[in-house]
C-alpha cells in the first residue's frame, strides 16, 4: 500500500512501528500515539546524547543508524541507552519499505540493549530516498566521568581497530556491485557487502576499558566522513595536539585494497564508521591491542600524538603529507563524479 | 559559495556554525570539532526526551524546529534544556542558506535559553529542500513528575489556546502567496505570514501551571499534524476516553478564516502548532481560561472527555462526526493536489 504524504495513519504506526516497541523500566513514558515526548530514569546525573542521519547508502540504513549513533556514545566512555528516530521516507513509500527499516532498527537494538523511546514518520516529497535521523542517549560507565575526543595528549599511542575506509568499502560494493564484479572477484565483494559487522565499534571500546583501564585511555574517536585522517585530524584539533602516522602501519582490509584501487581512492580518507581510533599511554599499547586481537578484533599502532600541531601522514613512499582540515570524503567525491 | 556534498568542511564549520554557539554550566561537553557526543548534568534523574523534523515549510524552519521540539517537552510539564539538530541541505547549498537557519535556531534557543549540545550538517543528493531534524531534552518542573497526554480523564474540561489551523495558516500564506493575494486583502495575508509569533506553547503551559497547579492538568498536547481533531484523537486514544466537541466553540483567526474557506480545507484539521489541547479539572476551566487571557493568549472551553469511547466533533450545523482515525492533514491533502 502506498502511503499518504505526512505523518503516518495512526493505525499503520501502531501496526508497523508502536506494536514492536519493547523497553526496559528505565522508560517510565514510552512512545505511543499522542505522546509527544519519551521519560526516562537515569542512574546517575550525567547524560551523554548524539545524533547522526545515515543518507549515504539505502541498504540496512535502519540497523546502521543505531550502530552508527551507538559509537558515538561508547567513544565518550558510556552505555548507549534510549534511541529516537526521525524516519524521512519518499513519496510513493510503501508499509513495507518502512517495516524493513523498522526491523534493522530492533535488530541493532537488540544487540546492544536499547530502548527506542521516540521518533517520527513521515512521507515526504522533500527526499528522494530515505532519511533516518537517529538520537542516541547513554550513561557513563563510571558515574560522573567521561573520555572526550579532545582529551589526548603529547605522546600517546595511537591505535586503531579493523582496518581504514572500512564503510565507505561496504557502500562501494553494495551500490556499484555491477561494475566492480566485472573486475573484482565475486567472493571478494560478497565478503565486502558484509563488512557491517565491523561496523560498532562497542564491543572495540569495552575491550580496551577492561583491558587497560578507564583512565588510560585519553581520547576515542569513531572514523565516520573523512575516513581515519579525517578522525585524526578532529581528534587532534579538539586535543590542541599533532599527530604522525605510518601509511604503512594502517592496517587495510584486501576487499578495501581491491575496491580502493580500482576507483583510485585513498583509503585512509574513505569513510570508516567501524574503525576505533584511540589514543592511549604509550606503555599500555602493545597490551592493549593484544587484549583486542585476543577477542577476534585486529588492532594496531599505527603512530603517535605529537605536541607540535603540525597533522603528518608518513605515506609508504616516504612523502610527508601535512593535513591543515579534515579531508573531503573520498565517497563523497566519488559519488559526484558518478551523477555529473 | 556551493559547499561539496558530505558534512561541512571543518573551517566553515567552525565559522557558520560553532563559533555562534554558547552554552551553559550545565553543559560539560559542548559541541566541538571531533567531539561525537555531548555531555550534560541534570539536576533530577528524570530526563525528557523528543525529536520532531521540520520538512513541510522552507522558511524559519531553523527557529521552528527550536519551538516545534520545545513545545514536545513542555506539554509534558518539563523545562527543555538541551537541543540537537540534524541540518540536511540540498546539492547547490550556500554557506549563507546555513547561516540563516542558525539564525533562527539561535534565535528561537534564546527566546527560551535553551543550550544547543549537538548535531549534525550535511550536504545530500537525498533531499530536495532543506530538512531540519530536532531533537531535545528536558527536566521536569517538579522534580520526578511529569504529565502525559493519555493523562486525560472523562469529565475533564477540553481547553485549546489561540486558534485551529494556525500553522497550517501561516505555511498556506507563506508558500501560496501569490496566488492567495488576488483573492484575498494583503494586510490579512501579511498578519497571516506573521502567525509564527503563535507557534509556542511554552508560555501557554507556563501559565497554565501557575494558574491552576500542576496537579490539576491531567494532559496536554500540541495540535501538529492532523490539526486540533488530529491532536484530540490522540489524546482521548492514549488516555482510553473519547471525547465531545463543539465546532462554534473552537476559536479561528480570521486569517485562519479567510484561508481555509478560500482553499475548502477544515481548519479542524489542518497543522497547528502551536494551539495547546489541555484537559483539566472542570471547575477549574473558566479560571484557566481567565489567567491565559489576562496575558495575552486566547483560549477557549471546547468540550470535554466522556468515559464513551466515541469521539464526536458536534459542527455548526449539528451534524455529529464521528472520528475513526487521525485525520490526514489538510495541507498534505493540498499539497498532493497541487503538486499532481
């Protein structure tokens, strides 16, 4: 059934949204028809909230949006707790395309224990796709503390997890599989269609909280546009730090190796929700990425945060690439290529 | 200057957008480059959350989008306190189309000094105008208590505030301009395109509470889409009551007026935020209505909430509607006829 233009009729949102909804007793006023606001409990008296839209992309952009926006409260050192989503849908959208969103949505919460306590759905012809702006609110792990991006400092190791342009690598193979799989092995790209489930970067965060300890780490970042030079770079901006790093030590999946070669991109400023960037005591380095390989998660250190400000990347050829902003997604300049 | 599409690049930014903000104590991590998330400190543990787009009009959405969501917060007796906004902006975007709808977002956080916490801008080939996602937060006025809108009980007086279809007026007057003012006198379109100065319900609730105590408004609620039947639908749903209306006794601008019987629409279902729905103890209506009026705002008693679960619209002419559904709003249905 097509639907109208507006808000849904309430008798479709309750069918397709409100009737799927579960929450925990930290949600003492839940989403329901006419209830413009959620209320939740909170342990502590510190709230941390983020919000993030996934329009990159159209497939799982449900599960991906609370992943994406989950990321950004685990990096501050807190519990991803109580979701709210802005569903932005096409004219000519049918029960269907929104229950498919709607069931990317539960599975992502599901697997991080998240209450969806809020949104809005509306048909509109003011997108031509699909539109999911998601909220995120969470709880610090330790009550009254949290890690902030700008929090490095001179010295610290810096590691990341997975491997650079790891998203960007996911939407190149799921929206342009026709051209690259004349080029590109099969098992390749299929292997490359599944790399959301690198995706969170959760499970990266607990390990490296547990295994070198809350105040050992200074600084968390997940690399979202600008790829892995583009979170270096914020990340070193909010800290009134540098940085230098070794192309050569950023560990690059071989499906990103492929896709990347093929359209000339670099992978080092591709995308990469997934990719945990942390800074960290230099001693507890080496333990820290053990802790992480141990658990299936590839880790490395791929350089240092400098007190001079000054933003180098070490290519493998030796070239010093000095950074002076965040670096225009390569995605992104791709895609405009593609519809000029 | 045409900003490339992805997330603004960091120096404009900074300059369009970060640098215009302030913040209170009360916000410990502030919006900053890098900085994913935001932290803030409650002074209760109960926290009110709600999230509202804005994509139905062009301009002012930047301040709208501020009350619209403030109005979510408020009708559930909380104050809002914390905002965050998701801007998607079409190919094509200039700098200065950002810095407008800042403005207005500034704007509209200062009238009612809420703490802009977050967000997200982007350039997409996703939209074709730009959107304005919203999302705040809030604390309850009395700390631990909250009001919902299924709140209502039978016998209760139904009060609204100001007039039906006021949004919807000031959209229909604004977009259709030039077309309305071969039909109707510009001095009343022109009070017509001001009717934004309506849309908040903060000082309506505000004096609500004070006039009447907290403990005497069993619900409240915003007519948005759907317009006041939309919103009284709601209402009688989530509280499991029905209710009785009287046409005649629902207040209706005379740009209001003017508009719908030129267009045929129903101004009882036409967009209104903006118009407060209150049910409160009966005896104490006519002293609610006083207090609203000696400062300014007009309101009216409509009807009230029976235990039957039917809701009745009694119109002018005596003929008893029945409500099945929420109305699908006026302005959507006349935005799919002009467009087809």
């Amino acid at each position: 059934m097509r639907l109208p233009l507006g808000k849904l009729p309430s008798s479709i949102l309750r069918k397709i949204i409100l009737d799927s909804i579960k929450v925990d007793n930290s949600v003492l006023l839940p989403p329901k028809i006419g209830e413009d606001g959620a209320v939740v409990r909170l342990k502590d008296n510190l709230i941390v909230a983020a919000s993030d839209p996934i329009t990159g992309t159209s497939s799982k952009i449900g599960w991906l949006s609370v992943h994406i926006n989950a990321n950004d409260i685990v990096v501050h050192a807190a519990i991803p707790q109580w979701f709210l989503v802005i569903l932005l849908m096409p004219e000519g959208t049918k029960e269907k395309d929104i229950e498919d969103i709607m069931a990317g949505i539960h599975r992502g919460l599901e697997e991080l224990r998240i209450n969806l306590i809020g949104g809005h759905t509306e048909i509109t012809n003011k997108v031509v796709a699909p539109i999911v702006a998601g909220f995120m609110l969470g709880e610090p792990i330790k009550p009254g503390y949290f890690i902030q991006t700008g929090g490095a400092k001179p010295d610290d190791a810096i590691i990341i997890t997975k491997g650079a342009g790891i998203e960007g690598t996911l939407i190149l193979a799921t929206d342009f599989y026709d051209e690259l799989k004349k080029h590109i092995e099969k098992e390749l790209l299929q292997n490359a269609q599944q790399l959301d489930r690198l995706i969170s970067v959760y499970k990266d965060v607990m390990t490296l909280i547990s295994g070198i300890g809350l105040e050992n780490i200074h600084s968390m970042h997940d690399a979202t546009e600008g790829g892995l030079l583009g979170a270096l770079y914020e990340l070193s901006e909010a800290s009134n730090t540098g940085f230098v790093i070794y192309e050569e030590k950023v560990p690059i999946l071989k499906e990103t190796k492929a896709i990347t070669e093929f359209y000339k991109l670099d992978p080092l400023k591709l995308i990469s929700s997934g990719t945990l960037v942390a800074t960290i005591e230099k001693n507890l380095a080496e333990i820290a990425v053990k802790k992480l390989q141990e658990i299936g998660i590839n880790a490395e250190i791929i350089g240092r945060i400098t007190e001079a400000p000054d933003k180098i990347v070490v290519r493998k050829n030796g070239y010093r690439e000095i950074l002076s902003e965040v670096p225009i997604d390569e995605l992104w300049k791709f895609l405009g290529h593609k519809e000029v």
